[in-house]
C-alpha cells in the first residue's frame, strides 16, 4: 500500500506485515490492526545513512500512512523554529525540545477516525511554568498569545470553547494582579494553572486533576504540584544540566499524557494502533532532547507505548553507541531486536538499502511512461547513481521532462533543466542534485577537491586552487564532514560517493565557459604525481593528463607495460587510467560549443575504439604498431564504457570484447585473465555494473 516509494516494502508491506504495521498495530493506510511485534517495550527506530537515501522521504510516507488513523507527529530538528527563540521571547524561557515538544503536541492532539482530540496537561502545565518565566517584562499580548498556543493542547473540543478560554482569563487576571510587584509571575500562573485543573465534575476535568497532581513527583517536591512546578520552572531558566534535566521531565509529560489518553477499556477500544512520532535529522538539538530522555527512561523501567522513528545523517552517534544495528531486509518479518542495560541500547539503528536495478527501471519508466527511454538508460541510471532514490526520482524527473526534447543521455539529463516545482523556473539537475546532497556552504572547494584522490593530492590542490586561508586545516575538515555526513570512502578517492563525485566534476567542468579552472585542477595534480615516489605515481598521472584529452601518454605506457607486467596488475592500471573523467568542450549554456571549423563538439572515443581513426593514426617507428594501435582502442572503449554519464554503445562492448580476445593471444601467461575479462567486461558494462579485474585462477596462471 505505499504509495510513490520503491524498495522499502520492508516497512510498509501489509501482507504479511512488514516493520512498520508490527510496531504501530496498524495497517498503512488501513483500519486492520496488525499484530504487535515488542508488546512490552518498543525498540526507537533510527534510519541512518548519507543524504539522498530517502530517510524523510519515509519519514513522511509514514505520517501520511496513519495519520486520521492513529495520532501521528513529524518534526524535523533541522526546521528554522527549532534553532531560535521567536522575537521577545527570552532564551531562558525557551529551547529547542520545548518548541519540538508543542509542535508534536499540536499534531497529536489531532481527532483521528473513531476518536476525539487528546489533551496534554501533564506537558501544558508544564510548558506554562516554563514559558512564565520569561513573562517578567509584562507583555500582555505576547504572554496573551504565547499562552492560548500551550493551552490548546488541553482542548479536547473545538478550539479555545471551555478550559483553555476559562483558563486564559484566569492567567490574565493574575498576571494584571502581579503587575504592581516587581517579582517574577511563575507562582501566580501556576496556582491559576491548579485552580483551572480543581473545576468541575465532567471527566475530562477528573483527567485534568489527576494531572494536576503529577508534578508532586518532580524530585524535591516533597508532594507539592505546585512546588515541582516551580522547581521545574527554575531548572530550566538555569541552563545546562539543570534544562536537562527540566526537559527530560517534560518530554516524560508529554508520554505520560499519551499513555492517559490510552487508559481504561473504553479508551483502548475507540484508538486502534499506538501513537506515532517521527524525527527528522535527530541528531540536531531539537532530535537529541527528544531521543536521550525516552532512552533514558526506558532503560530506567519508564515505560511507554509511543513508536519512534528517526533519521539520522550518517552511520552512528554518540548518543547512540550501543544500538542495534540492521539492514532493511534484515527486519522484513522481525526484528531479532532485545534491549540491553543501557540507554542506546534501547534503539534500532536501521540502514535503508539504495534502490535495486530493478527498482530504478520501474521508477525511471512509471515517470517517462508513454515515452521512449533508451533501453540501456535504467540500468546506466543505477550505475551512475548507485541505487539512490534522491539521484534516480530527480533523473527520471529530467527524463520525462526533457526526453521529449531529443536528451537521450545522462550527461545531457543532468545538464539539462529540470523543472521540480511549478511555481520555480528550471534549473540543470546536476546543481539541483548538488544542492541537496551538499548544503550548507563548501560547495565550491569540494568541487575542486574531488579530482583529488587522497588527503595528499587533496593537500596539493588546496595549496595551489584554493583560497589561503583554506589549506590543509580545511582538507581535514571537509574529509571529517564526509564521514560524519556517512559518506562512503573509496580506496584511490578523497571523496568516496562515486554520483556525488561524478556532480562534483561535472560542476567543476561548467565552472567556467573556458573550462580553465578544469585544465588547472588537472595540471596541479599530473605535476603532484610527476615528482617524488608517490603510491601509483604513474598511473594517477596518466589519469590526470587523459582527463585532460592527452591520451599518448596513457597508451605508450600501458603498450610498453603489456609484455612485462603482471596481467591482473595491468588490467587494473587500464581501469584506474580510463577512469578519467571526460568531458568535451561546452558553452557556457551548457551545449556543445563546437570547434574552429563550426562542428559540434562531440564524443570521439567510439570512433577511435572501433578504429575507424585507425588509418589517420602512425605509431612510432620503434614499436610494434598492431599492438600500439589494439590498446589505444582498448583504452578508448573502457574509457567510454566506465563512464558513468553516457550509455553504453553495443557496438564499443563487441569491440572491447574482440581487443581483450586478440591480448589474451599476445600473453599465454595471462591468458585466462584476459580471456575471462573479455567475456565479463562487455557484458558487466551493458548491465550498468562496475569493471572489476577478474579474480586469479586458482593456480596463479594470471601473471607471468
């Protein structure tokens, strides 16, 4: 029942049951209860991994799934209302978990089929003895304001109809009594807030007394509501462990109000499923005053019944260093998950898979249906964008946009505008991808430093591309922000992520209508890898001057190398050495910017891998010219067909096929290597996989 999403049916699957249904109780989208998988104690759900995963986009596939069903909350820590007080009210009257706190009050309290709204005494009560205290300055229509939103959690009717409205004046009346002293109005409200819960006989204000009487267990409250209010009150004006501690009692509040709503039979029998809270981006402020305390107090024996999930950015947090951990298809009928003694370990640490090659054709030909899509796009898609869903909606996005139009390419789909909301103008989809996977400003020096392939040639970039100031420090700096972002890392790249590479460069190549700044990260690092003993000298520097378009060097290397080295060591160095990114000449528009002559600028490298500039071409006189002539149309097809912007050419795949047979005659020794490349390499690149070196016969007859 899903709706939109791919590859997460471990989640959202009705029959049977995936994770989601087993811990709410509920079907998505569906009034059927589902069997409880932790009836006892739930395990907080914590999704992890980098960006472009789909984490919020599943945090908001579950909200949309329950919500009218079963009361539901999203907030996300990374929202502007969760990083500042709003203006004129004073920071010791105010936090990020408060601020979170009402908003996931409000979006509770909500009616839900069957069932009326919830009130949140406990944690109204609460938010006003925090909020009064920073009503010194006698705003009286900010105070007005301030209080209405906290004691609108306590409506169980239409908005402000009986206790809130009754409760308001009460405040006011009290607080216009105080204004001829110069103390502090946290006890005036407070005892209004006990007088309002005292009134009445209905039920809901026997709830409201029994709440009432809650804060008598605040430590050092001796039985006194009113004093542990106070006392609350004065924790959190006081800032660090005290707030911490303030806080952790109103996150319990806001709990121990849900867990009331749920009290009795009647109530169980008109609430199906248990209420659902999701944090987005958990590890800011906001996320982790929400996290640690139901962590804390579920170690401590605190019980509850909320279900918590959260995104996390990365791979692990301190906070969660004793969590277990699992894969999405590790959990698609149980969890296998039990507590231990601490605190983390009450979460489940949950990496969402990237999509399937599968998944990818699906998304990619439901958006471009009713078009004609390449046939080797889905798969070349998935290559290129390692299965993430972020990466392959925002390409089929293009593709549906800009297919129609003659792109039929993936280079030329991510140069070309795509159009995300109708009332923005279109942007290339390269910067609109960029721009989600790497906010927050350093754009530009990652862009020059993914030409680098470890923190040395990094170091060396920064010393001759980038400002002064930058350096060294902030190589080390943007290395750690990659990992804490849970990038992957990569033997031979300083950013690991190959699509989040693959943009890098891109953006790099169309900095500039000249393409200089290009030409020059290229040059500083064929100069890095020409001097000194660097690991891999040669061959990174023959990468670097390939992607520069010089493929001489390159060929004479790997044509003089064939006979005398290991043949599983030279089919790796051809790999690392075609890897090169290529990208012919643009205007600044991003088309084809054309020659001298008026030609458009265009691929050149099937050409030269099926020979047909084979006739233009003359070898030196001292070398065997079939062999010098067979690798450089070897080098040119593996260039073409690793490169993760174009599709691969059938045509160049029969050829790679036919050059690597010819080779493998050439080297009785390394026969069976090439042999056995020549028989995966072309079928590997068709698919959208990676070129591997194939693995060495058992007897080691791969080498000489």
């Amino acid at each position: 029942m899903h709706r939109g999403l791919h590859g997460r049916g471990a989640l959202f699957d009705t029959d049977p049951p995936g994770l989601a249904p087993r811990l709410v109780g509920l079907r998505p989208y569906q009034l059927r209860p589902a069997a409880v998988e932790h009836p006892k104690e739930l395990p907080f759900v914590v999704f992890t991994g980098g960006r472009g995963l789909g984490r919020s986009a599943v945090l908001r596939e579950l909200r949309d799934a329950y919500r009218g069903h079963t009361p539901v909350a999203l907030v996300d820590g990374e929202d502007p209302q969760f990083t500042a007080p709003p203006p004129e009210r004073p920071a010791e009257s105010w936090a990020p978990v408060g601020q979170a706190l009402t908003t996931i009050a409000e979006q509770l309290a909500e009616p839900v089929t069957g069932a009326g709204r919830i009130g949140f005494p406990r944690l109204a009560s609460g938010l006003l003895a925090v909020a009064a205290g920073g009503w010194s300055d006698r705003d009286v229509p900010r105070i007005r304001q301030e209080a209405e939103r906290i004691l609108l959690l306590n409506e169980t009717g239409s908005r402000l109809s009986g206790f809130a409205g009754r409760w308001v004046s009460k405040v006011v009346a009290k607080l216009i009594a105080s204004m001829s002293s110069t103390g502090p109005v946290v006890e005036p409200i407070i005892e209004a807030t006990l007088e309002a819960f005292a009134e009445g006989i209905a039920p809901t204000h026997r709830r409201l007394r029994r709440a009432a009487t809650w804060y008598r267990d605040y430590p050092n409250a001796g039985g006194n509501a009113k004093l542990g209010l106070i006392l609350l009150s004065a924790h959190f004006r006081a800032g660090g462990d005290s707030r911490t501690h303030a806080e952790r009692h109103l996150v319990r509040a806001l709990l121990a109000d849900l867990d009331d709503a749920y009290a009795g039979v009647m109530q169980r029998s008109h609430r199906l499923g248990r209420p659902v809270v999701l944090i987005d981006n958990v590890r800011e402020p906001a996320g982790l005053g929400l996290l640690e305390p139901v962590l804390r107090d579920r170690a401590e024996g605190i019980a509850d019944q909320v279900v918590f999930f959260a995104a996390l950015r990365g791979e692990t947090h301190p906070a969660l260093r004793n969590a277990g951990r699992r894969t999405l298809p590790e959990v698609v009928r149980h969890t296998g998950w039990e507590p231990g003694t601490s605190p983390s370990s009450r979460a489940l640490l949950l990496s969402l898979p990237p999509l399937t090659p599968d998944d990818t054709l699906h998304l990619l030909g439901g958006t471009a249906q009713g078009m004609d899509v390449p046939p080797h796009l889905p798969h070349a898609t998935h290559r290129l964008t390692g299965g993430s869903p972020l990466g392959v909606t925002l390409l089929a996005q293009s593709a549906r946009q800009n297919l129609p139009r003659g792109t039929a390419s993936l280079g030329p789909l991510l140069t070309a505008d795509v159009v995300v909301h109708e009332d923005h103008d279109g942007r290339p989809t390269y910067l609109e991808l960029l721009d989600r996977l790497v906010p927050g400003g350093r754009l530009d020096e990652l862009t020059v430093l993914a030409a680098a392939h470890d923190r040395d040639s990094a170091c060396a970039l920064a010393e001759v591309q980038l400002p002064d100031d930058f350096g060294a420090s902030g190589v080390l700096d943007l290395e750690e922000r990659l990992a804490r972002e849970g990038l992957p890392t990569a033997a031979g790249q300083f950013v690991g992520d190959p699509f989040l590479r693959a943009l890098l460069l891109l953006r790099l190549h169309h900095g500039d209508p000249d393409h200089e700044r290009w030409r020059a990260v290229h040059r500083t690092l064929v100069d890095h890898y020409g001097d000194g003993d660097l690991p891999d000298r040669d061959r990174y520097r023959l990468h670097h001057e390939l992607a520069l378009g010089k493929a001489d060097f390159a060929v004479a290397h790997l044509r003089d190398t064939f006979p005398r080295t290991d043949t599983g060591s030279w089919l790796a160095t051809l790999l690392l050495i075609a890897s090169a990114p290529y990208f012919h000449a643009h205007d600044r528009d991003g088309q084809d910017s054309g020659d001298r002559a008026g030609h458009a600028g265009h691929d050149d490298r099937a050409s030269i891998a099926l020979g047909r500039t084979d006739a233009a071409q003359r070898p030196p006189d001292s070398v065997d010219a079939v062999l010098h002539l067979r690798v450089r149309r070897l080098l040119h097809a593996v260039w073409q067909l690793t490169d993760p912007l174009v599709l691969p050419d059938p045509k160049v795949c029969d050829r790679l096929r036919f050059e690597l047979e010819q080779l493998s005659n050439l080297r009785p020794a390394g026969n069976p290597l090439l042999w056995r490349a020549s028989r995966e390499w072309p079928s590997d690149a068709l698919a959208g996989r990676p070129l591997r070196v194939p693995d060495d016969d058992e007897n080691g007859t791969g080498g000489q």
